[in-house]
C-alpha cells in the first residue's frame, strides 16, 4: 500500500509539474491544480493515522513585534485515529478522544465525512461524565456553522480538507518565501461555499516541492484580516511531509491556538470496527487498539 | 460697606463720559479680543457627546463597565420588534419577510467600510434560533427556520412547537401571543479598541516579503506567557451621539423598505433613545434660534429701535463667543451642556441691557439729554448689574465644586460668559450707544422727541404702586398661604428622571417601549458581572448554582420590573436537561463538577460565540443578563440597591474559596440610571448651595441683613411654586429641569436685586414706603416687567419641543419667571409697606450724621 501512494504521488507530482509548465494552462487551472494535489497529500496523510496532539488555546500579545500569550495556555492532549473511504477515498471517518483536562477526559468525538455534497455529516460525542453516546444532527449547507474543534480557536473548516472544488482559486505570485520556494494561491468561495463558509477569502503560502502549507491568511465576511495559520517543523513521515506544529492566531477574538502533533504515525492499518461507537463507550477495547498502534509512533 | 456701595454708584455714573474718549482703542481691544477668540474657537474647539464625557477619568463606573466590554463585548444593543399584518410571526408570509429581513441586515452589516451597519455584529431573530432537543438517542441542534423553510402548514406548525419548548426564545423572538416578532441586533458601539495590533497586508504588492508571521506580526515562540505584552483591548473608542444617528439612519434604510410593509416595526435600545435625544439637541439649536427671534421682536416692540436690539445682542453674542473661545484656548472639551451657557448668557446678559436700555429711555421721556440719561441710566443700574452678574457668576463657578467634568466646564464657561457680558455692558456697550440709541418720547414730548412707546407700563405701575399699599396685608397673607401649599406639593415630588420618557405620549419610542415592556423582553437591561479571579471558576456547581439562586430570587421578588434572566446557569440546565432526553427533573444544575464541565464543554463547542459572549475563555468571568421594562431613576434607584444586597447575600458565602470574587451591577441602563440621579441630586444640591452664597451675596451688597433676608423670600418663591405644583400635580422632577433650574433662579434672583437695591437707595433717600415703592416701580418695575415677558415668551417656546427633556423646563422656567414677576410687582411692594422694614436706614442715617458732625 505504502509503495502504490508513493508511486502514485511521484507519478502525479511529475504530471503537474509538466502541466503547470505549459504555457496553455490559464493561472486558475494551475492554481486549481495545486490546491487538489496539495489536498490529496493531506488525504495519504489522514489515511490510518494516529495522532497524539496538544493543543493549546491563550489570549495573545504583542511586544516588540513578537506575539505571545499573556496567560497561561489551556492545555488540551487528545488522540485521534483517521481513514480515508470510498472509491476516490475521498470520504473519511475519525475518532478522537481527550486525554487531558482531567475534567474533559474520555470525551470523545466520532465524525463520518462524505465527499457527496448531498450526504450529511455524521457526528456522535460521547461525555464520560454523562456515560451516554449522543448522534449529533445540526443540520446541512447554510445550517451547519463551523464549530470550534475542542474549544481551541481552530474551527472544523480549518480543520477540513477536500471540497477543492468549491473555490475559485488563483496564484497571485510565485517565487522564493524565506529558503522555500511557494505559490501564494489566492481562494475565494464559490456560491456554493459562501453560504456555510466564515471567510470571504483564504491566501495560501504551498510549497513548491513538497506540496504543503506554509502559511495562510483568512479574511472575514467584510474582507478584513481574520486568522492567520503558520505551520512550521515541517518533517517527512514515512514519505509524507507533515507540519507538526501549527499555530492560528485569530485577530478578532486576540486570541491564539498552537496544535503540537507530539507523536504520529501515519499509513497504518485501522481496523473499520475501531471507527465506530463502540472505542468511545468501550475503554478497553479502545485502549487495546490503540496501544497496537501507538508502537509506531514517530 | 454703604461708603462703598456710594462710591461704586459715583463710578458707574461716570462710565459713559469715562469711555467716550477712548471709544476707537475699546473697539479696537475688542475686534482684537474677539480674533483672538476666534483663532481659539477655529484651533482648538472639541466638543465630545459620548456619555462617558459625565464621568470623571477613572469612575468605578466606567471601569467596571470596560472590563465587561472587554470580556463580553458591547451591550449597546437594538431589538426591533416586527408586527406582522397577518398577526402571526408563524405564518407563511411573516416567516417569508423576516428571513428575507434577516438577510438583509446581514448583507448589510457585510458590507465593506465605511459601512455604518457594519457596528452590528450578530444577527438574532427567528430565523437563526438555533434550538436544541433531544429525539431519542440524537441531539438536534438546528436553526428553526434557516434554509429548511417550513413551507406547509403543517410543518410550521410543527415549528412554532419546537419554539415553544425553548426557554430562551419566548418573548426574545416571539410574544406570547405570536403577535409580535423579535430581531436582536449586537452591536459593537461602545467596545471598539482604540488601537489594533495589526495592519493589513493585503495592499502590498510583494506578498514574498513578508516571510514572517504576517500582519506585520512574528511568532517564535508563541505559548511563552509575556504578561507585559500590549493588548489590543485597553481601551475603546467613544461613541458620540450623531454616531448614534447616522447608524439609526442607515438601520432605517433597511427596514423602512417598501417591501416590508407587512410589518410594522418597533425599535428599542441605547441607540434608539441616543437618536432621538440628538434629535432633541438639534431640535433645541432650532427653538434658541426662534427664542432669539422672539427676543429680537420683542426689544425692538419695546424699545421701537433696532440699536437696542443689536447692541443687546452684540453683547450677549459676544459674550457666549468669548468664553467658549477662552474654554477652547484653556483646552476644554464641550458638551451639549453649551447650549445651556448660551441660554443662561442670553438670560443675563439680555436682562441687564433691558434695565440699561429701559432707565435710558425713562429718563429721556423724563426730558433729559441723550449724556445725561445715559450717566443717571448707568449710575441706577451699574451697581444692580454688578451685583447680578457677580451673584450669577458665583452660583455658576459653585458647580466647579461638583464631580462631574460637564457640570464643570458648564459652571466654568457660564461664569466667564457672565462676566464678559458684564466687561461688554460697561464698555462696548456704552460706546455703541453713543452712535446710535433707541428714542422715545414721553407724554408731554413732540414727534421729533422719539417714538411713541407701543408698550407703556407706567401707568401700570402706578396702579401697582397704590394697589400694593392699599391691599399690602391680603396680598402678603394669599402669598403665604400659596407658598404654605406648595411646600406641601413640594414635600411630594419625586426627583425621578427616565430619558426615554422624555418622549412625548405619541412618539414612537415611547410606542415602541410600551409594546416591548408588555408583550416582549422589556426595553432595558442590565448586567451583573461576575469575576471569581481564578480559571474554571465558573464550572464549580456552586458558582452555577449561585447564580441560579440569584435568578430566582429576581423572578420572585422583582416580576413587576424583571421579565427575563439569562446566565451560564441556564445553559448547563438546558444541556442538562436535553441530554437526559428533556427530562424537566434535569433541569437542575448538577452536583458532579465533572459532569458541568463536560455540559460546558458541549455549549463551547456546538457554539463558541455564544459561549464568549457569556463565559470568558479560562472560565474566571460570566455575567447574568437581566431584561427589564423600562423606568425612571426613582423605581430603579431603589431596585438596584436592594440587587447589590441580593448579590452581596447570595455570592459571599462562596468568597472563602474565591477570595478576589467581584460581583458588581453593570450596563447601559445601570450607567443612565445611575448617572441621572446623580445629576439631579447634583443639581439640587448646588441649587441650595447657590441660594446660600446669593443670600449671603444679598446681605454684604444690601449692607443688611434684613435686606437679605427679605431678597430670598422672592427668589426662593419661583422655585418653591414650580416644584409645589409639580408635587401636586404629580410631575416628576427630572434632571433636565434640575439642571435649567440654576437659569430660572437666575433670572429670578437678577430681578429682585433690581428691586431692592432701587428700593432701598430710594428708601434711605426719603425715609417713605409709599415714595420708595413708587419710584422703584417706575424706574425698575418696567424693566423687570420687560424682562420677564422677554425670557418668559423666550422659554415658553420651548413647551413646543418634542424631547420633554426641554418642553418641562420651558413650561416651568417660564411659569417660574412669571412667579417671579408677581414676586416683584406685588409681594416685596406689599411687604415693604406692611412691614416697613428698615434694612439699614437707621445706621446709614447715623454715620451720615456722624461724618456730617465730623467736617
């Protein structure tokens, strides 16, 4: 499996380089381009993975320039465990589970993803203090808001990948970024998006060569600057290039988020029972799983 | 003390020939006077409307209103409340118009900058409620109506079910009777930082260049806590009052369009109340102008000479002009409160010229020369003017005593407009009118002589003069017993004042304001802010539960008032309540802090905007929301105290684990109520304080004490009858009265000192009451009858106003003035003859004789 992705990327990565090379490509469809395959990698990324994350949330600062808290960050661990379905393998299905606050620990989120615009997200949370598993419905399109992901300032369309198709993309300049070489890839929503999007438009810093995020910038409904994404500690994981540190300082609420992936490993084989609601109300079956998987942390 | 009153008598005497030869360097000093004012005016004049311009740098009040803006954000909000024609907020057609309306507002709020509705920054109405139920093993949380428009009935219905089971939607979307709509908007007025810590980028052509963190900003290290790092909140932008309007404006745009006719609309708020009291000011500009007008008709109809119309105003213009220029050079901020300065400058100043201008032309009808009816002119009135303008400047620059910069500055600026008008009066005035002076001619003179007077009140007087002596005892005793029965009236009045009833019956505000007190959410709210000084604070079951028994016990005791609460308390009972399949025996507030942290959990992440909005993000500060009906200071006053002790009761036991706890009353309606009352017992008190410097004023320059006992029974008449009819009829004393009040005694106390100081000149002159009396009617009575009808016809105009807040004044500042009158013409003339008081004759005589058996 590991060898058929990396072909497959390499194969791919060759294809675009030649297309984006030939003059009869218009900027869109190489922007397009770019942010599909930059998408794509993100999904061999989330396809058998399991993270430990810390994230962590704090009301930012500035002095001299340099940003940071000026409180004590509140401190979230979680673990999460991803794989990519269906025939593109573009639908997903998670689980991710608290580990710390003490207070918080053992809730869990379980969330079912469809490529198909028609077809709902599928969310259960389970609250330990409560014991229950609950379905959570909160209705499609312009109904479902983006939520906050475990009350950081990261919301669930940060988080997302796919829907490439629902952005008008367009590179509005090309060339060295620091010591990385990027297209800065401008996405304005379309229709389709605005409707259930909180941004008016998404700047994007990609990474020429290794196809990953370096930098971007969102705007607010009214167009002024709303949050901004830096992803550094970029490593290759088992082929794959991974920002294990991500911080999202939004401006409007002056408040931070820095997500810390502390241990990962990624194209691993997830067993399709381990996605359902049994790992959120069955601890030791759970834990079992998990610690076959946690063997291959990196 | 007589010597001096003589000698300053002798030098008054001697202004007009003492000016004439300097006449060209007076006007020179003065146009140099006025540039030079002007320069200021044009460089440095700022006039700051915000309400927080009352306040002292540092009010607790304001402090404690910032800190809750900084954590929750502005509580300036509008509700607009929607009548459907259907008459019901359910049907098609209703629900149709306020998804459309929604979306509206919210495209308009969308719009770049400037953009005024972009202050709004969230969007409530039906169509966005988002409800929470349980359906067995799934929680739905969905928007009632959103892109799921329910079009059968049926599925309306089902709708206005689910509405129904949601706490928090009744009376905030929908009245009991689903007569009535609710559309909450949030606004930022109020809560915007002064300074951002970003600039953007998006202009720069090289988006390459910025390789570090953007927005100009760099991140390192971010998690490292730098405690001394700058904010972007620490402090926020003032809203002045024609903000308020131009947002209500482009608010109305949207609303009032035609294709929304099927409702009818009712907004209430801050902004709504700031709009039409803006309305209210320009509405005042516009009546002082017609006031002038009036007062221009009146002097030239009294004097027939359009010199004494323009030299008055020429005085009192200048005077106004000059100390809002010195204020402007001295770095002063003004206020509405200018207007009031250039009322009071109009009243005093416009007096004086009259009693100048009506000894001037009495003495010409007399037969005396233009030279020689100016000095007698200057040598009867200088000595009264002094004492007015000195009487009046002292009361004004009392109120620098006050806490409140406004009241400040407004004490400050009237006392030095007072006393330029004065300077003007003995030195410009003078000078202009040896150029040109009105001329009337009296009984006995021809045509070339003057004009005839159109309004001769000689005659008058002298009536008066026989009448008072005549009737002295009956006239003395009906005022007593009036004076007796209004201080009864004046024992009941209530110092109550309510800005938003100052809008007339039929305007719709206070339309708006009935309907939301009766059928909606009430028209004002009120905040207590909880801050317990440690994280997670708010996830103890105790904290919850206090707040929960605070929310009870107001809806217990307090219904007539409290329509509605809301606090964190209700979140984790609905969760609650909702997880356990909407059990009601959840709706409680659970023992296991566990398990409230996890509920929390749950609202922060379904809503992390509504949780802000409600509990700051380490869980140390909340506040609970209290929807009330609308009231005046008198009601509320009392209510927020018996609160405080509400919240001092109910919180303290839990300050032996939270020892910084600050619990502490807060809001836009907490801060007019409080700074209203404030105002007027402010007022009141400075009101007496003044009448006690007059007094003591009245007896040094009457040279008795008697005298100055006897000049405070006419000055405190005026407002002893005003405050006793409003006690009898019910009228509420507010603080816009309270604060024209120190004019109206002003006027008043102008008037007597008039009288008196003729009187008493006259009195130790000739040793007879009748004589006395007479003369002082004949020299004074006319100008003070002359001045009255002037400022009182002045300030009846102002009952025209539609903003109470001006028309209450107007009618009891000119009743008062008439009062005041009657006090002048008829008590004092009627107490002099039956009391004959001395009023230092006796010692005047004996130093006379001694200085005589002296020489």
């Amino acid at each position: 499996m590991k060898k058929l992705t990396l072909l497959s990327t390499a194969a791919s990565i060759a294809l675009l380089n030649l297309a984006l090379n030939s003059a009869a490509l218009a900027n869109e469809e190489n922007a397009q381009l770019i942010m599909e395959k930059m998408d794509e990698q993100q999904r061999l990324v989330s396809d058998g993975s399991l993270t430990r994350s810390q994230l962590s949330t704090c009301k930012f600062g500035q002095k001299d320039k340099q940003i940071n808290c000026v409180e004590t960050p509140r401190v979230k661990i979680l673990e999460s465990v991803s794989k990519q379905y269906g025939p593109d393998k573009k639908d997903s299905k998670g689980v991710s589970i608290l580990l710390e606050p003490a207070s918080e620990r053992g809730i869990g989120m379980l969330t079912y993803n469809y490529d198909d615009p028609n077809r709902d997200t599928e969310s259960w949370l389970y609250l330990s203090a409560l014991g229950k598993v609950k379905r959570m419905a909160s209705g499609t399109g312009e109904d479902s808001e983006p939520v906050s992901v475990f009350g950081s300032e990261f919301t669930t369309e940060d988080m997302e990948s796919g829907n490439t198709n629902e952005y008008d993309y367009k590179i509005l300049q090309q060339g060295p970024f620091g010591d990385r070489e990027v297209w800065v890839i401008e996405a304005i929503p379309k229709p389709v998006r605005a409707v259930k999007t909180e941004y008016s438009k998404l700047l994007y810093w990609v990474d020429k060569e290794r196809y990953t995020l370096l930098k971007a910038q969102t705007y607010d409904k009214r167009g002024k600057p709303y949050k901004q994404l830096t992803f550094k500690n970029i490593e290759k994981i088992n082929e794959l290039w991974i920002a294990r540190d991500v911080t999202l300082i939004n401006l409007q609420s002056q408040r931070l988020s820095n997500m810390k992936t502390e241990a990962i490993t990624t194209n691993v084989a997830v067993e399709d029972e381990f996605l359902t609601q049994r790992t959120l109300t069955d601890f030791a079956y759970r834990e079992k799983t998990l610690e076959a998987l946690r063997k291959y942390f990196q | 003390m007589q010597k001096l009153l003589d000698r300053l008598n002798d030098l008054f005497e001697q202004v007009p020939t003492a000016v004439r030869p300097y006449r060209w360097l007076i006007t020179l000093i003065f146009v140099g006077i006025s540039i030079l004012m002007a320069t200021g005016i044009s460089k440095h004049f700022t006039i700051n409307m915000a309400p927080e311009a009352w306040y002292p740098k540092g009010a607790d009040t304001i402090v404690i209103r910032d800190a809750y803006r900084r954590l929750f954000g502005s509580d300036d909000n509008v509700y607009i409340v929607y009548q459907p024609k259907s008459g019901d907020v359910f049907s098609e057609q209703a629900l149709r118009d306020i998804a459309e309306l929604h979306q509206d507002l919210e495209d308009a709020s969308l719009q770049a900058e400037p953009n005024e509705l972009s202050r709004i920054i969230k969007i409530d109405s039906l169509y966005n409620a988002r409800y929470q139920i349980s359906d067995g093993d799934t929680l739905i949380s969905k928007k009632l109506i959103g892109a799921d428009f329910p079009n059968s009935a049926e599925e309306r219905e089902q709708r206005r079910a689910i509405a129904i089971t949601q706490d928090s939607f009744s009376r905030m979307f929908f009245s009991n009777d689903f007569r009535y709509g609710g559309i909450s908007l949030k606004t930022n007025i109020g809560a915007v930082p002064k300074q951002t810590l970003v600039t953007d980028n998006t202009q720069s052509t090289d988006l390459l260049q910025d390789d570090a963190f953007g927005f100009g900003l760099e991140i390192d290290s971010p998690l490292e806590v730098e405690a001394n790092a700058e904010t972007n909140d620490v402090e926020f932008i003032g809203v002045q009052l024609d903000e308020y309007m131009h947002f209500m404006a482009a608010l109305h745009e949207v609303i009032d369009q035609d294709k929304y006719s099927n409702f009818d609309f009712y907004l209430v708020g801050n902004s709504v109340t700031m709009e039409f009291i803006m309305n209210g000011v320009f509405e005042a500009a516009g009546l002082i102008l017609m006031m002038v007008l009036l007062i221009v008709i009146l002097l030239w109809a009294l004097f027939r000479s359009l010199s004494a119309v323009l030299w008055s105003l020429l005085v009192v213009i200048f005077a106004g002009f000059w100390a809002i220029g010195a204020g402007a050079w001295l770095g002063v901020s003004y206020t509405t409160m200018m207007t009031l300065t250039v009322m009071l400058v109009l009243a005093v100043g416009i007096a004086s010229c009259v009693h100048i201008l009506s000894a001037y032309t009495l003495f010409c009808r007399q037969g005396a020369d233009h030279q020689g009816a100016m000095t007698k002119a200057y040598r009867k009135t200088g000595l009264p003017i002094l004492l007015t303008s000195l009487t009046t400047a002292v009361g004004m620059l009392s109120l620098t005593l006050t806490d409140m910069p406004v009241i400040q500055v407004f004490g400050a600026t009237s006392a030095m407009a007072v006393i330029f008008s004065f300077i003007l009066i003995f030195t410009i005035l003078p000078c202009a009118l040896d150029l040109w002076h009105p001329k009337l001619r009296g009984s006995q003179q021809t045509k070339q002589q003057g004009k005839k007077p159109l309004i001769d009140l000689q005659p008058l007087m002298i009536w008066i003069g026989d009448f008072t002596e005549r009737r002295s005892k009956t006239i003395v005793i009906s005022y007593l017993v009036i004076f007796i029965a209004m201080c009864i009236g004046a024992i009941n009045l209530k110092i109550d004042s309510n800005s938003a009833m100052m809008a007339r019956e039929e305007t719709p505000l206070r339309q708006s304001l009935k309907i939301v007190d009766e059928e909606m959410m009430g028209g004002m709210s009120l905040e207590v802010l909880t801050r317990f000084g440690s994280a997670d604070a708010l996830k103890d079951p105790r904290v919850l539960k206090a707040a929960d028994e605070l929310q009870q016990h107001i809806a217990a005791n307090y219904a007539d008032k409290v329509i509605k609460t809301f606090s964190l308390a209700n979140v984790v009972k609905d969760t609650n309540s909702v997880l356990n399949n909407n059990d009601e025996q959840y709706r409680v507030i659970p023992d296991d802090p566990r398990l409230t942290a996890q509920l929390l959990y749950m609202f922060n992440n379904a809503n992390p905007t509504d949780r802000r909005e409600t509990v700051n993000d380490d869980y140390s500060s909340s506040h609970i929301s209290i929807m009330l009906r609308n009231g005046g200071t008198y009601e509320y006053t009392a209510f927020f105290k018996e609160l405080k002790q509400d919240m001092l009761r109910i919180y303290e036991p839990l300050r032996a684990d939270y020892p910084n706890m600050r619990v502490e009353l807060t809001g836009t309606f907490n801060l007019a109520v409080e700074l209203m009352d404030h105002i007027a017992w402010t007022q009141l008190k400075s009101f007496s304080f003044v009448l006690i410097i007059i007094t003591v004023l009245m007896i040094i320059s009457l040279g008795s004490p008697q005298a100055g006992a006897i000049s405070m029974i006419p000055n405190i008449l005026p407002g002893i009858f005003t405050f006793g009819l409003m006690g009898w009829l019910g009228i509420p004393l507010d603080g816009d009265t309270l604060i024209v009040a120190p004019i109206i005694i002003g006027i008043a106390v102008d008037d007597t000192i008039h009288f008196l100081t003729h009187y008493r000149a006259s009195w130790i002159e000739h040793g007879d009451v009748g004589i006395a009396v007479r003369q002082t009617l004949s020299e004074v009575g006319q100008a003070v009858a002359f001045t009255s009808l002037v400022l009182g016809l002045g300030f009846a105009i102002l009952i025209f106003a539609s903003y109470l807040g001006l028309a209450k004044p107007g009618l009891f500042g000119s009743l008062a003035i008439l009062v005041a009158l009657l006090s002048d013409l008829l008590f004092l003339p009627a107490l002099m003859h039956w009391l004959k008081p001395n009023m230092g004759r006796d010692k005047v005589l004996k130093l006379a004789n001694e200085q005589a058996a002296a020489s």
